[in-house]
C-alpha cells in the first residue's frame, strides 16, 4: 500500500514539473476562441504564379511565413525549389484584391488612350504592372507583350475595313511597308528576349526609361511641329 501511495505521489510531482515547465517555456496559454479569432483574422489565402525558374529573382528572399514579403499581399512567400530557398513570388489572379479590379480599370483607360493615335501602349504598360500590381521588370514585360498583342488584333480588325484617306481604291493598311518591317521587328523582339535573360533588372529598368523618355520627346517635337504647321 505504501509503494502504490509512493508511485502517486511521484506520478503527481512529475505532472506537476512537466506542467511547470510547458509553462515557463510557452508562456500564457492563449484561449482557443481567441487564436481561433486571430488565425482567421485574414482569410486572403492566395497561391503563387508556378514561374520558369529562370525568370525568378532569387535575391529576394523571405523568412518563414507566407506574409514576411515587403509586398504582401501581392507577392507571397513559398519555398522555391530553384532558389532552394524561401523567396517572394507573385500570387495569382484568383483570389482578387481590390488592388486588381482597380489596376484592370487603369489599364483599360491606358488601352483606350494608347489605342487611339495607334502607340500601343508597350512603353506604359510595363511601368503600370511593376508600380500598382508589384511585378518584377522580368514578369511584366511578357505580360505587357500579351496586352499588346491583343491591343494590336482589335486594331488590325478594324483597320482592316477602312480606306486610305486620299487614295479610295487603297486600303488603309501599307501592307509591303509591313513586310518589310516585319522581319526586322521580329528580329529585334527575339534578339531583346534573350538580352533581358543576361542583363539585371536594374539595367532592363535603366533602359526602358531611357527608351521611354525618347520616344515621348520625339512624340512631343513632332507634335509641336504639325500644331505650328496647322497654325
């Protein structure tokens, strides 16, 4: 009797110190409605964009949890298996901010405004994705590719229908100017493509905003000269 009394006993002291300790190493226990409450404090639960590894900025990297990215919640910390390391991705469309529905709304207005002297909107689109929707020069430059391509099909269809202004038997379009234009342009897309794998972004950033500036001077000078020609 007095040896099962004595296991008790020391059964009892050792709950005691385990206790003890889980208390002293975690501190106050935190209810369970309340962590309940906080952990479902946010419930935006977004995904990242499954990126070529080639195109992921490994230098910005995060801690351990998913919302330790300076641009939270547009990019999302996961784990990389190219970088093998924890790094800050883009989330995908779904689920949608508020941001987004915004950024689709200035794009359209960009897309109405570079549609309409027939720009295309390439030079401002670029800028737009890495300022209000947080992507990198490397993600935004083929998604400006994609915007302008549908941008340049609607005009093309519509183009297509109309007259030259002085010549009625000619359509609009030059077509022999395009075909020689084509091949050119062509080649300078392809050749950039696989100059923006070699230079940093920093470059890539440097160089669109020299182009950027050029061509709005040029715009600029040649619509001074035909406002002094019609004046």
């Amino acid at each position: 009797m007095r040896r099962i009394s004595c296991l008790a006993l020391a059964c009892l002291a050792s709950g005691q110190g385990a206790e003890t300790n889980t208390s002293t190493s975690l501190g106050p226990m935190i209810p369970v409605a309340h962590r309940r409450r906080r952990r479902h404090s946010n419930p935006f639960r977004g995904s990242p964009i499954v990126t070529p590894g080639a195109e992921i900025d490994c230098s910005q990297t995060c801690g351990n949890v998913w919302r330790d990215c300076p641009d939270w919640p547009m990019r999302l910390c996961v784990y990389d298996g190219y970088c093998e390391e924890r790094v800050c991705l883009h989330k995908m469309l779904f689920p949608m901010l508020g941001s987004d529905a915004s950024f689709f709304f200035v794009i359209f207005i960009v897309s109405f405004l570079a549609g309409a002297p027939g720009i295309g909107g390439g030079g401002i689109n670029v800028p737009l994705l890495m300022m209000l929707n947080r992507f990198t020069i490397k993600e935004a430059v083929p998604i400006s590719h994609i915007a302008v391509m549908g941008n340049a099909l609607s005009q093309l269809l519509v183009n297509t229908q109309l007259r030259h202004p002085s010549m009625a038997k000619r359509p609009l379009i030059h077509y022999e100017m395009a075909a020689i234009l084509l091949p050119a342009m062509l080649g300078g897309n392809s050749l950039g493509i696989v100059v923006s794998k070699v230079f940093p972004p920093t470059l890539l950033v440097v160089l669109s905003l020299v182009l950027l500036l050029l061509t709005s001077a040029k715009t600029t000078l040649k619509g001074g000269v035909e406002q002094h020609g019609i004046g």
